[in-house]
C-alpha cells in the first residue's frame, strides 16, 4: 500500500472526521523510500500516532508475564 497516496489520505481523512488513527510504519510502504518518510512525518504533524507493529503488539498485552505476552514475545524473536 502507497504510504504517501492512500494511507495518508485515509489518515487524513480520519483526522478530519475528530479520530487519532495510528500508523503501523514498519506495515506501510512506499515504492521511493523518501515517499514513505515524507508521508509517515507528515500524518505525524497532522495528529496521527505512529508506532511498529512489535510496539503496538506489546502495548495491547497490557502486562508482561502473561501467555499472551509470551506468545507474542516467540512471534517477534
């Protein structure tokens, strides 16, 4: 998917109708890596919150120790 064409338009999009949409980076692309940084900076400025998917995954176990969080720690290695 083109980061810098329908990514940030959806994004874009999502902020103007009041929503925080969060960008998975490292699940985005663009065919010109500098189309890609130019766009992820940009949805940055507008509001978005941009993470990697490894974060985010984290960020949803909510607590360490669990068997969900050692389910995803094997994923990820």
């Amino acid at each position: 998917i083109e980061s810098h064409v329908c990514v940030l338009q959806t994004c874009l999009d999502l902020i103007e109708a009041s929503y925080i949409p969060v960008v998975v980076e490292d699940c985005v692309s663009s065919r010109k890596p500098d189309d890609k940084t130019i766009a992820i900076e940009r949805m940055r400025q507008e509001g978005a919150r941009i993470t990697t998917l490894e974060s985010l995954l984290f960020e949803l176990t909510r607590c360490a120790g669990t068997d969900t969080f050692k389910s995803i720690s094997r994923l990820v290695k």
